[in-house]
C-alpha cells in the first residue's frame, strides 16, 4: 500500500548528478517501496532531463542552488564542488509530506529499506572518518518551514565546519552523538567505501546485510568506464577502488545499462523528433520543418524571392502536386520553384502536425 504522505527525497544540482538520482530512485522502485520518491533540481538540469526523471520520481521540484562559499574549509577536503551541496537544505521545504528519507545521489538501495520511516528526526548512520559526527548522505527528517529557516540563520551566523552540508548539519543538530541511540542508523544503512584498518574484516563479517551503499569520495559510479557485453566496470589509471567497491559499481552500472540508459537514449529520440527544426533534402530541395506557435504560424508572411535568371519551367502535375501547390501556395508561404520537378518530393502533408511550419531552400540539383 503506497504511502502518500512521506517520500524519499534526493538532489540533483547538474544533468551529471541526475545519473545518480535516476540509479537512485530506480534502485528503490526495483525494491518495491511504498513511499514517495522525489527529487530537488537547480536551475541547471536541462528541460530533458527533467523528463527523464519524471519517469522515475513522483516529484521533481526546482529549487535555487545554495552554496557555502566556504573555500578555505572545502580546501581542507580538497572537495571544492561541495559547497553547492547547501543546497540540500531545501528539503526541508517540502512540507506536504510528514516525514521524508533524505539519500544522496551517489546512493544505491540494495533491497527496501522503508523500515527507516519507523525512525525519527534527525536519524543518521556515523561517519566513517569520525563516528561521533553522522554521515549526512542518509538521514531521517520532518519537512518544516520552522526548522528550513533555523537552519538557514544557522549557517549565516555560524558556517559550516567543513564548508558543506555534513559539517552545518552537524553543529545544528549537535546532540546526535549522545542524545538518543534509537537515532542512530546502523552503518549498513550508509555503508561508505572508506578503508580503516577494520574495515576489510568488518566487512567480511556485516558486509552482507548491506542495505544502502554509498559511493563516498570524488570519483563517483559514472567516472568509471562499464563493459555492456562483460558486464564488467572496468579500471584505468584515473580510477581506483577496492574489491568490495567494484562488486557495488558493478551493481550501480548493471541498473543504469538496464534502466536507465534505455530511458535516456527514449527521451533523446523524442527530443530529437519534437526539436525545432530538421532538415531534409529531396532532389535538390532542402526542406526545412520548422515548429512554431500556430497562432504564430498562421501570422507568418514568407518574403518573395527575388525573381531567378530562369523561370520554373510548366510541367504536367498529378492531383497530388496539384494539392500540394495549392496548400504551398495558400498558407502565406509563396516561393519560387526553380528547375524542380515537385514529383520527385516525396512528402506527406498529412504528417506535418498543425504547429509545424514548411520552409523551402532551393539548391540547383546535381547534373
């Protein structure tokens, strides 16, 4: 039964993070979720990706991009890119659900893992590099406009230690270490690739209950290069990553070849077959569709061609020319037709939607 009223929610700032999501959202809807899934956007995911992601989130909501401008702490990560990531306080904005599962885009759902709604704010799993601070890629909370703008006087007055949203997150919710337990996720919950000197063993011992991985660090799953025949990632100078990481990747690129790949490559072809203008050419006739407003369209008055050093020559025309001449020569698109025998202009006028406006070039045909 699909609960209406709390959501997944993840964040998109660049068509490349959008990836992400969409490995993301479709990682959760493999696993049969009953909640909600949707997605913040800024200004700069493009109109086709938006359609994309459409297909996979319930919601996806613009929002203005947010940024620490911190560079001296983001240095100290030597993660520059990561004071857009303020950005993910508009969550919080999202106030017609009642609680909300925050996951970052470079998270992967290895089976559901709706159990988390059960928890309450602020419920995240510990950092790998300092437990006693959690790890900001997973974490429960309740949308309000209240908390959203706390959150925000917050950062003015105080920053962010580390320059990004896990640093401000942190210090706002400061009691997380040793307030209540219950609000402390299980790390299976974000497991991260980090090494330690324990982590192959833990790993080995906890690593099958694994429920969310999280693809921790600059190379993200989409800077690796991916084998659709092998089904393989595979390694090149410029990417590393342990055993355990590649069997993830390799998890995270079988969904995106699966799924996602096929939505991208539908959306280009739609794109392709509802974009401004194409271009085709039939025995020296460059025809021009080119898709306009019709109220625009009908307002249209094409310029007479100054008069050619040869005038088109009379042929006999079939009643199919006949129509054609006279819809070309009715709807305020007069032209010179030079040397062209319309016969061989193979064209259905049955097929040009009503918005869509027939442009001609002329180029003397080949001898």
């Amino acid at each position: 039964m699909s609960v209406t009223d709390q959501a997944f929610v993840t964040l998109a700032t660049d068509d490349v993070y959008c990836q992400g999501a969409l490995v993301l959202g479709q990682s959760l809807r493999n696993h049969t979720t009953s909640r909600k899934l949707a997605v913040l956007i800024t200004p700069e995911v493009s109109s086709g990706m938006r359609s994309v992601l459409r297909s996979v989130f319930d919601e996806v909501t613009e929002v203005d991009a947010l940024d620490s401008a911190d560079s001296v702490r983001l240095a100290l990560l030597q993660r520059p890119e990561l004071g857009v990531t303020f950005t993910k306080l508009h969550c919080w904005t999202l106030t017609h659900y009642s609680k909300c599962v925050f996951m970052d885009a470079d998270t992967l759902v290895l089976c559901n893992v709706d159990e988390l709604f059960d928890r309450e704010e602020f419920s995240a799993a510990p950092d790998s590099g300092w437990p006693d601070c959690f790890n900001s890629g997973v974490f429960v909370f309740r949308p309000s406009l209240k908390t959203y703008n706390l959150l925000l006087q917050f950062a003015a007055e105080h920053g962010s230690f580390d320059g990004g949203d896990q640093g401000l997150l942190n210090s706002f919710f400061s009691n997380w270490a040793t307030a209540d337990i219950g609000k402390h996720l299980p790390f299976i919950y974000n497991l991260s690739s980090s090494a330690v000197y324990s982590y192959v063993p833990a790993f080995n011992h906890f690593g099958r209950d694994t429920k969310v991985v999280h693809f921790l660090g600059a190379t993200k799953p989409w800077n690796y290069k991916y084998n659709l025949q092998t089904k393989r990632v595979m390694q090149d100078g410029t990417t590393s990553g342990s055993f355990h990481q590649l069997s993830f990747l390799a998890l995270w690129w079988n969904i995106y070849s699966a799924s996602i790949l096929p939505l991208l490559e539908k959306f280009q072809k739609m794109e392709e077959s509802e974009s401004e203008e194409w271009k085709h050419t039939f025995s020296g006739v460059e025809i021009t569709l080119k898709k306009v407003d019709p109220s625009v369209a009908n307002s249209l008055q094409m310029p007479v061609l100054p008069e050619q050093a040869s005038e088109a020559h009379p042929t006999a025309c079939s009643s199919e020319e006949l129509t054609f001449k006279a819809w070309l020569y009715s709807s305020n698109l007069y032209t010179k037709l030079n040397n062209v025998d319309l016969a061989f202009i193979s064209l259905s006028l049955t097929d040009l939607p009503s918005n869509m406006l027939l442009i001609l070039h002329f180029r003397k045909p080949l001898s």
